[in-house]
C-alpha cells in the first residue's frame, strides 16, 4: 500500500481536490465520481461528501493508497517570512 504525506497550504482542502493533486485521481470529475461511488474512506469512515474539508491530522484511504495530511512545517513557514 502507497503512503502519501501531504502537506497542507492553508487550514483544511476538499477531498476532491485532495485527490487530485495527489495524483490518486487524474482530475476532478473522476475525483468526485470515486467519493460518490463509496470508494473513499476519511479516518477508517466512509465518506460521501465530495467537498468535506479535509484538515492536518486527517487520514483518507482509497483502494491501494493512504493519505496522511500533514500540518505545514514551521520551518518553511518562518523562511517565508524572513524574505524581504
């Protein structure tokens, strides 16, 4: 089984959109199809809602792969800020 951490750019992502820019799903569309059809789980849950807000912490699980969604890391954050 595939493990992806993904780390997150703001406060939560949807599960589609999540899906897709793992790579799980080559587009949107076919992201929303997969959570419509049950193949989706969000923290051992089966999930349904297309759009859920997916935040740090959170683990979703689809045929052959695992998300794990990961907080920002702080250093980048703090590099950021240091620019001028």
């Amino acid at each position: 089984m595939d493990l992806i951490d993904f780390e997150l750019r703001g406060e939560h992502i949807t599960l589609d959109a999540l899906l897709k820019a793992t790579g799980v799903s080559p587009s949107g569309g076919a992201a929303k199809a997969l959570v419509a059809a049950g193949g989706v789980q969000v923290d051992g849950r089966d999930e349904l809602r297309k759009t859920c807000k997916i935040r740090a912490g959170q683990v979703v699980a689809v045929t052959g792969c695992r998300i794990r969604v990961v907080a920002p890391s702080a250093g980048g954050a703090s590099a950021a800020q240091a620019l001028p």
